[in-house]
C-alpha cells in the first residue's frame, strides 16, 4: 500500500492494518522456515509496509501530544533541559 493511501486512513485502521500485517509476518516466517514460501520478497515488502505505518502513527502520536500541551497551556521542557524560557 502506498504512503498517500495510508494517510487517508484513520488512527484505528492503522493500528488495525499494522497488528494484520505483523500476523502476516509471523505467518510467512514459519512457512518460510517450513519451505512453503516462493515468493521471499513478500516479507521484505510487508516489513516495509509496517514501517510506514509505524511512521504514520508516530506522526499521530506527535500531533495529539502537541494539541494536548497547546490545550491546556502545559510548559514543554526546552530540549536542552535547562527549562523553559
């Protein structure tokens, strides 16, 4: 799936495609062990796709402690750790 189709998706179908696509890994893992896999590539590709959307959720993740801070007027440490000025 491409970027731009994951980001007209929603924080719960993320989370939802990711816990998926981490099932399918765990999946083609064993069959490849088993010698059932033809296509190896496929494991790099979900692995990408999982990345992706590891990505996306971070970016979420990001903007909801942001609108947080911004409602409720919390201070945010300075990244230099000697506090806010």
């Amino acid at each position: 799936m491409k970027i731009a189709e994951l980001r007209q998706k929603t924080k719960n179908e993320l989370e939802k495609l990711l816990q998926d696509n981490r099932e399918k890994v765990r999946q083609l893992r064993f069959n490849l062990v088993a010698g059932k896999v033809k296509n190896v590539r496929e494991l790099r590709k979900i692995k990408k796709e999982i990345a992706r959307i590891l990505t996306l959720l971070k970016k979420f993740n990001a903007n909801d402690a942001n609108s947080y801070a911004n409602a409720a007027n919390i201070r945010k440490p300075s990244p230099n750790g000697r506090g806010v000025r």
